[in-house]
C-alpha cells in the first residue's frame, strides 16, 4: 500500500504540483506582456498573451485536477496538519483557475480598446461609453471571475502553511490586493458609462471639498460643480463657488452641533453631515435643484488629494490671470493657501470655479497614451473615498455601491465594525495639521461575546509659518471636533473616557447618541488646545465573534475610511481564547478588514 502510494504521488501529484507553479509563471508572463503593451498592445502582444493564458488554463484545470479528486488527497484530506495543507493547495488551484478566466475575459476588451479611433477630447468619455456597451457582456463575465478569485482566495486557510504553499498564498493575496479594488472599479466604471454619459443629455453636479475642514460625510464644500453630458460628448463644465445657494434655499434646518454655532438653517457647504454619502448627495442635490430649478442625475465628490493624483499624469496647472500654480505635489495646502487668502496676492475661492474646469477640460483631453495613468489614478481617487459617486438610476447606484465607491454607510456589516466621523467646527483648516492615532483592543470569549475598548489620540501641534497660522485664524487657538463613532447595529455602549494630556482618564457622558442605517453612533465633543493632546476612549460590547461547529472562535473587524479623510494609522489588539492573541497595525488608507481566529 505505501509503495503504491508512493508510486502515485510520483507519477500524478508531482506533476500536478508542477502544473500549478508552470501555471503561475504562465500568467505572471502574460501580465508582464499586457503590462508593457497598456492599452496599445500589438496583435503579436495580444496574441503572446492569450497563448500563455490558456496554456495557464489547463496547468489550474485538467493538468492538476488529480489535487482535487484524486483518492491520496481525499485521504490526507482527512488527517490533522496535512488537511489544512490540502485545503490551501485546492484553493490556490481554484484562484489560478479564476485569475485566468478574469485575464481571458479582458483580453476581447483590449482588442476592442484598441480598435477604437479616439484620441483625446471628449471622444475620450464616448469611447469608453461605446466599449461598456459592445463589451458589457465580457466586461460582466470577468466581474464574476473577480468574485470567485475573491472567494477562492478567502477559502486558504490562515495560520502557518508549508513552505512552497505559504509562498503560493502570498503570492495570491498579493495578486488579490494589486487586482481587486482597482481592476472591479475600472470595470464598473466601463461598465457604467453607457448609463452615465450615452445616448441623451446627462446632468451631474460635483462637489469639491477639502479634507482641511472635514465634515462627517466629507470636507467642507468648498466650490460645486456642473457638467453636462450630450450623446457621449462632454458639452459643457460650469463651476461656481458653494455661497450661491445661501441666498437662496434658506429653510433646510442644520444639525444640531452646526445650528448651536452659526444660529442658521443649513448652507450647501456643510451638507455633508452624514457619512453615508447617498444621504449626503441627495441633500447637496436638493439645494442645487431649489436654487437653480435644474435636476441632476447624480453627485460626485472630488477633493485636492484625488486631484493631485490627476496631476500627476496631466501636470501643472495654471489658471489665468492667476500667477499660483498648482502641481501634484502642492495641490492640498496650495489650493487651502489660496482659497483662504493665506498670502499676499491669493485669490480666495473666486480661484475655485476656473480651477475646477480647467482640471476637467485637461483630464478630457488626455492622449491615450496616457490613458492607463489616469484610469489608475482615478480608481486610487476611488478607492481612498477621494473620489466618491452616487446615482439617481438604481442600476447605476448597484454598480458603484457594489464596487465599493459610493460612500454607502453598511447596515449589516459582518462581524464587528467602526466608522470614525469627524466634524471641524473650529472654523478653520485644523485637519490639515491636527494628528490622529486610533487603537482598538477587542478581547473575545468562548462564545463570541467581544469586549472593545477604542481609544482616540489628538494631537494640535502649535504652527509657526506665516501661511499656516492663516489657515487657523479666529479660532482663538483652540481645535473643537465633533467626533461620532458608529458602531456595529448589535453594539451596547458602556462608557465614555477621557484623557487630557497623558492625566488620568475621566468617565463622561457622551454628546449625544443616535442611530442612522440601522448603525448605533456616539458622539463626543472634542476640545483640543494647541500643542495638547487628548484621548478619548469609548467601551461597547457586543456579540461580534464568530464560534464554528468544533468551537474554534474566529473575530472579524471591518473599519471604514470615512470620506474625504487624510490617512491615519490603527492598531488592533485582538486576544481570543486559549490567550490567543493577534496585533495588526495598519493604516485607514482605504477601508479595512481584518480576520484573525483559534482554528
């Protein structure tokens, strides 16, 4: 019996074996090709690649099928150690298997990319449009395939692997990270835009913030934006700033923090309020609509940061007569610098409105040469919530809410999860300057039950420089925050800490409490002197674990960037039973998800 086991694993697995790592030099080949080629390949670069993905699809399909129905690995299937190694071997030949389908989806894409005849201008938008159309059926295939290369990838199991198949494992997860965000949103984007620009007339109105004074659903709006779609064809971009409506939709009550100081109903600027973008935009919408008696057939928000990445592929810009000129490296404190008149000979927000268009006249008029560098851009934009889109047609609202772009505040997320919203009433452009540290410790029983304690560091530090001082003016030098944190919708508050300047920490009664989208929140409202330091520290529980049939206790944490917001770093501790526990420290980049668990 153990010689002819021996003889099999010979003769059929190691040849299996070596069809997944011939399969996996396979596709990286064909992605160094598709790479180099952008989106000019050649019909031999296309032809080169394609070859080396199907040959990758019999290396993850036939050539190594023995791994999953083959009687040894049932077998071994079955026994402590060698079961999990089995597992992780299966799932990497599925994921193999789902990113190559994903890349032979996209190849007709490219060809059909390719084929076009637009070079620039608005032609740009429309035969993008024309691809989503003729390609949707392709372009919806390799969506799936996403999802399945999602879904083999989640089913490796974690913990400690043998070596090769460790190597194989990080090898996916970090061909999952370059794929997923960016490859599902440009996709969708396509995918979109016969909807968004086609046939007819389309109206979107876009919002400009700036994360220097951000509010819960985003930054303060400054300027707002109209671009209007005809046929495919951009037909025409006005931009204005925020202050138009005041005068004119005057009756749309404030909340509650916002009324207390400035003693007026809602302006166009702060109506961003809700982290939930939908919610936001359909406000921001609404004072568009009364004041202009125009409709809009949906909202984007854009800050400095998303443009500075546009920068980076159209270059500077200068708008005339204006002298300043705004680059990819300046854009956040050069445009606060001079919409604020922070020096001698800015503008103020007059800046705003020819800024905002030549911006968008420049990035329609991109050569495709450059078009790869702008789509990666503007899916980074997205993925940071830099960029953020909402829809009045429900199709197109599923689409960017399924690609994880819309600014949607989940209801049900799994597990345990956080949303820290901040709100500057100072003001001024605090955010710009005042840090951030978040740390979450969650401590989690047998039976799923989980304890958290997230603590909140500020930090003002005094600024010196002439311009910076400016962009704090009259706020007597204090920072005040509005801070909601929303918790998971079974969370139970228990207390609220705080800690001034490393001195003991204090209980006190929260703000203000509330529910929105079925999440529970807290509010507090921070006070921050400059060079000061405070922590707030709020305790919640709630039955967040994950406990599997043979006991073994699993603990999920999804933590949602809020939009707009400059990145932050975090700290999960996790301690699980068995004094099992897990540090993970990372950043608030782009939302996150982090899983740990005992089996």
């Amino acid at each position: 019996m153990l010689a002819a086991a021996a003889l099999v694993l010979l003769i059929r697995y190691l040849p299996a074996y070596n069809a997944l790592q011939q399969g996996r030099t396979d596709v990286l080949s064909a992605e160094a090709i598709l790479r180099t080629a952008g989106l000019n390949p050649t019909t031999d670069q296309l032809s080169a690649a394609n070859k080396q993905l199907e040959d990758a699809k019999l290396d993850f399909g036939d050539r190594s099928s023995v791994i999953d129905n083959g009687w040894i690995s049932g077998v071994a299937a079955h026994l402590p150690w060698v079961n999990r190694q089995i597992e992780a071997v299966r799932a990497l030949r599925h994921a193999g298997e789902d990113g190559t389908n994903l890349a032979l989806d996209l190849i007709p894409v490219l060809e059909h990319l390719r084929s076009g005849t637009a070079g620039g201008g608005s032609g740009v938008i429309k035969e993008l449009a024309t691809l989503g159309d003729t390609e949707h059926a392709a372009i919806t295939r390799a969506l799936g395939d996403l999802t399945s290369l999602d879904a083999s990838i989640a089913e490796i199991p974690s913990g400690a692997l043998f070596g090769p198949i460790e190597r194989f494992r990080t090898a996916a997860q970090q061909a999952q990270g370059r794929l997923d965000g960016p490859v599902r949103a440009g996709l969708t984007i396509v995918q979109a835009l016969p909807g968004i620009v086609g046939t007819g007339t389309h109206r979107y109105l876009i919002l400009l913030t700036n994360p220097g004074e951000e509010r819960g659903g985003g930054g303060f709006i400054g300027a707002v934006g109209v671009v209007v779609f005809q046929d495919g064809q951009l037909a025409s971009s006005d931009f204005m700033p925020s202050e138009f409506s005041d005068s004119l939709v005057t009756n749309i009550p404030a909340p509650g923090p916002i009324a207390e100081i400035t003693g007026t109903n809602l302006v166009l600027s702060d109506s961003d309020w809700s982290p939930n973008f939908p919610t936001s935009a359909a406000l921001a919408a609404e004072f568009y609509t009364r004041a202009t008696g125009k409709t809009v057939d949906g909202v984007i928000n854009v800050d400095p940061v998303a443009l500075s990445y546009v920068l980076q592929v159209i270059g500077s810009v200068q708008v005339p007569p204006y002298p300043q000129v705004v680059t990819a490296a300046n854009t956040l404190l050069e445009l606060n610098y001079i919409i604020n008149l922070a020096r001698p000979g800015d503008p103020g927000k007059a800046y705003l409105a020819p800024f905002g268009h030549a911006v968008v006249d420049a990035a329609f008029k991109t050569p495709r040469a450059k078009w790869v560098a702008l789509a990666t851009a503007l899916e980074r934009g997205a993925a940071e919530k830099h960029i953020v889109l909402s829809f009045d047609d429900v199709r197109l609202e599923a689409l960017v809410e399924n690609a994880g772009i819309g600014g949607v505040l989940p209801q049900r997320p799994p597990g345990d999860a956080l949303l820290v919203a901040d709100s500057n009433l100072s003001g001024t452009k605090g955010d710009l300057f005042v840090t951030r540290n978040y740390v979450l410790r969650a401590t989690v029983n047998a039976s799923g039950q989980v304890q958290d304690r997230l603590s909140l560091t500020y930090y003002d530090p005094p600024e010196t420089g002439a311009a910076n001082a400016a962009l704090l003016a009259d706020s007597g030098g204090l920072y005040e925050d509005y801070i909601r944190v929303y918790l998971p919708p079974s969370a139970q508050f228990e207390d609220l800490l705080v800690s001034v300047n490393g001195g003991p920490a204090q209980s006190e009664s929260p703000e203000d409490l509330g529910i929105e989208g079925g999440r529970p929140w807290v509010a507090y409202d921070l006070i921050l002197d400059v060079n000061g330091t405070t922590t707030v520290t709020f305790l919640y529980s709630g039955p967040f674990g994950h406990v599997a049939p043979n006991g073994s206790v699993s603990y999920q944490l999804a933590w949602e960037r809020q939009i707009n917001a400059l990145t932050w770093p975090i700290t999960i501790e996790a301690l699980l039973p068995g004094s099992r526990s897990y540090v993970i420290r990372s950043d608030l980049a782009v939302d996150r998800m982090f899983r740990v668990g005992t089996g």
